[in-house]
C-alpha cells in the first residue's frame, strides 16, 4: 500500500495541479487524497484487467419508503464502485422491478484505466465515483414513481447484465443486485406454501439463464423482506438455494446471500 507520510509533498503538489478536482490534502482516513488512495490504492490487488460493473437496485414495494434500506444499498453500491474504480472500466447503475423493461438506468460512467500517475488516477476515479453514486441517488425517486411496484424479476437482471457486458467490451463483467429476490410470478411464485429447499432446486434447474462464465455476480438481500410480512428462515432459505443454483448455472463466479456486504 501507498506510505501516506511519504508522499505528503507529491500530493499537495499534484493537489495544486487538479484544482478543479475539488482535490483537498488531509490526514490519514479522511476525504481527501489521503482517504482515496487509502480506499482504491488495496483493492488494485484483486484487478486482473479492467471491470465492466452493471449494479441493480431492486425498486419493488418492498423496498420503497424504507430509508434505512437505502442507505445500507448505497453503502454497498459504493463498495462495489470502488472497485470498479481501482481496477478501471465502466459502471452501470439501474433501478429495477418486474421484469426487463421494467428497468431505469440511474447513472452510467467510465472510469479510467490510465490517467498520468497512478495517484492521479485514482483522484480522477474517485471524482467519476462521485459524480455515479450523486446520479444514482438523484435518480431513485423518479425510478420509485415510473417502475411498476409488484414483482420482481432478478433472471431478467442477468440477461440484461449480459447484455451490457457485450456492449462494453474489454473487461470482465462484475454484476452486483440489491434485492429480497422474491418472485411473485411465473416462472417462479416463491410466495407459495410448497416453495421449500427442494422445490427451488427443482425450479432453479428449468429457468433459462445467460452464460455468464468468468463473470461475478453477486445478489445480495436475497429473501429479506421490509414489508410487514416478514419471511421464514426456511423460506429465506429457499430463496437464496434457488438464485445460487441459477446463478451457478450461468457459469458466473456466485455470492447470494440474505445480507448486503457493508451491512445489513
């Protein structure tokens, strides 16, 4: 990792060369240069190449007037952001809910794979970023008021994912979906009494899904619901062997979990 001590001196210097950045010099952790390269500067680990990163929030009944529930997907949006970032590539943010026209894009930036010094990359980076998560969050009280509220339709999400990573390029394509992933329609009602474990591996076996091989998806919330109904833990279960055994099918690399990674 960067020594923050001992580049104080480039990086008030380059600072004072991306005024325009909003670029500001403070202590370790904060907002400034330091904070973004203690960020991004790890995270360049895990890149093999750049990302192309297509980011679904679910904007179902479920998830509508819960302010905390935002806030906890937009935290974990930011994550996933980041790591677009540090590797370079492009992001794709859209709000979602029954089925593929029922999608909004919220925000949509490249960020680059080169720029200069790798600190200046990372500034740059962080400034796309920041511009993202500003579209994203301007964005979610209109896709509230245009997208039907009843269903959700998280298979359609990856064909759409799919679709954006040929249209992207170079990269490899990294999908993250916020979402309780219950389907309430064909070709799954995962609200009936006989969804159990066994069922959704049954179900998870004929739904049609892309080829996703070498891509990484994760969905996360899966079968964490915020409406009055709360969900049995074998329900929750069953939701999240049926979107493992999908996703795993697509020949992605699979995280579905009932949780979302920064918090939850």
């Amino acid at each position: 990792m960067l020594g923050v001590r001992n580049n104080t001196v480039a990086i008030a210097v380059l600072c004072a060369a991306l005024v325009g950045s909003g670029c500001a010099l403070q202590a370790s952790g904060g907002s400034g240069v330091a904070g973004v390269l203690e960020r991004l500067k790890p995270l360049t680990e895990n890149c093999d190449g750049q990302l192309n990163g297509y980011f679904g929030i679910d904007m179902s009944a479920s998830a509508r007037g819960d302010a905390r529930l935002q806030e906890i997907r937009i935290a974990a949006l930011k994550e996933a952001a980041d790591q677009v970032a540090a590797c370079g590539g492009t992001a794709k943010v859209v709000a979602f809910s029954a089925s593929a026209p029922e999608t909004l894009t919220l925000g949509e930036q490249d960020f680059p794979a080169s720029f200069g010094t790798e600190t200046a990359r990372m500034i740059k980076a962080d400034a796309i970023e920041g511009d993202l998560i500003g579209e994203v969050e301007d964005g979610l009280a209109t896709a509230a008021s245009e997208l039907q509220p009843h269903g959700t339709d998280i298979l359609a999400q990856l064909t759409l994912a799919k679709q954006y990573e040929e249209q992207s390029g170079e990269g490899d394509l990294f999908v993250l979906l916020e979402t309780d992933g219950i389907a309430t329609t064909k070709p799954v009602d995962m609200t009936a009494p006989q969804f159990d474990a066994k069922a959704a591996r049954a179900a998870a076996e004929t739904v049609s899904v892309p080829n996703l091989s070498g891509a990484t998806v994760d969905i996360a919330g899966v079968g964490k619901s915020t409406g009055e109904r709360q969900l049995s833990t074998e329900k929750a279960t069953a939701i999240v062997e049926f979107f493992t055994q999908a996703c795993e099918r697509s020949g992605a690399e699979c995280l579905v979990t009932n949780d979302y990674r920064a918090g939850g």
